[in-house]
C-alpha cells in the first residue's frame, strides 16, 4: 500500500490565522477516532493491534452515518 503525503505550509506572507487546505479533514478524522476510548490513549502494545482499532473505530462511524 501507498501512501502519498502532502505537507501544505502557510505561506510566507500570511500573519495570523488562514485556514490551510484539507487540513481541517485530518483534524476531524482525528477528532472522530479520539471519541474511541481505546484509542484516546496508547493501550495497544504493537502497531498491528493499534491499526485494527482504528479500523474498527472507522468502520463503526461509517456504519453509524449509514443508518442515520
């Protein structure tokens, strides 16, 4: 699998606040998974086991979108 990482830097001229493009999608995704109490904090001992929480945690939103 891979994976394409974009990092987008404000730019030079900007002071103050400016909204950065598709950041906010990560910030909410992140939001979303931390609602999860599992993975509010580093239970997981291994990478694989913290990847399938977060699966899990992705899937239960969607499914919950889907009956609304």
């Amino acid at each position: 699998m891979k994976t394409a990482l974009e990092i987008v830097s404000p730019p030079a001229t900007q002071k103050g606040f400016a909204i950065l493009p598709k950041r906010w999608v990560v910030e909410r995704s992140f939001a979303w998974l931390g609602n999860y109490r599992r993975l509010s904090k580093d239970y997981e001992e291994g990478i694989p086991a913290s990847e399938g929480m977060i699966y899990l945690a992705s899937i239960h939103c969607l499914l919950k979108r889907l009956t609304v």
